[in-house]
C-alpha cells in the first residue's frame, strides 16, 4: 500500500513538474511575427507627429533588439515596436513603467508578436511622459525581459 501511495503521490508531482515545464519553457520556441501599419491620422482629423526613436535593450537572458517609437496619430498614442525581435515567454506584456522593476507601471496589453512591426494603442488618460520606460515583462515570473529608455533618444 506504502509503494502505491509513494507511486503515485511521485507520479502526480512529475506531471506537475512537466506540465510547469511545458509552460515555461515552449513559448520560447514559438515565434510571432506581425507588421502593422504605422498609425496614420484620419483625413481632417490630425496628422502623425514625426516621433523619436528608442534603442531596445535586452537583459541577458532574453536578447532583443529594435526600436521604440510613442506616436500620436487620429488623437490616441500607440507604443510602436519597429523591426523589434525578441525571445517569447510565458505571460508576457508590454507596459509603461517608471522603474525597472515595474513597480509602477501601466499594463498597455499582451505581447501581440516577437518579431516585425507592433503597434500598442494606450489607454486614453495615460500621459506617456510620466514614465520612463516601455517594456516587456513577464507577470508569471516578474522578470524584465527588455525595455527602452524614453529619456535616451538612439543616436542618429
């Protein structure tokens, strides 16, 4: 009785240890690419302003690279990924943040791919410059993946 117990009490945990692992580690073989169009303003209506571009850094288990842009355009604000590409993960989102640790910070949606050109439309109220960084981040885990520094424009 003592071995069926010890049996299957050990093959619960292996399915819990393999099903934990599934989840963890096969996002990052699943690329997604996407190319959205750049934000265009609506005729009469307002026109996009010719926005700076931010350097992508990665952290040294998830590279990345790319650039950030924040434009405005039809009178809403979009976080805009160009020729972003970056490893995917488990629970993964992009947020507005003032720290690194996203301690504060605004959940702006899903990952939507890991790869191409990805635009972010910002939730109406929030006001961009109040916050440092744009990143990728993992709630399942609370790890940086990578971010830009919207105070550091990339070099021309």
């Amino acid at each position: 009785m003592k071995k069926y117990i010890l049996y299957t009490v050990g093959s619960i945990i292996g399915v819990a240890v393999l099903a934990f692992a599934y989840y963890a580690i096969s996002p990052l073989f699943r690329t997604i690419k996407a190319d959205d169009a750049i934000p265009d303003a609506s005729p009469g209506v307002s026109t996009p302003t010719p926005p700076e571009s931010f350097s992508i850094i990665d952290t040294p288990l998830h590279p990345a690279s790319g650039t950030v842009r924040i434009v405005h355009a039809d009178n809403k604000s979009y976080i805009r990924y160009e020729n972003f590409k970056t490893i995917n993960g488990p629970d993964i989102f992009v947020y507005l943040a003032k720290d690194l640790g996203a301690k504060e910070y605004v959940n702006i949606g899903a990952v939507k791919a890991t790869e191409g050109n990805v635009n972010y439309e910002i939730p109406e109220g929030v006001n961009v410059d109040e916050y440092r960084y744009v990143m990728v981040w993992c709630k399942a885990f609370g790890v940086l993946f990578n971010y830009a520094d919207l105070s550091q424009p990339r070099p021309e």
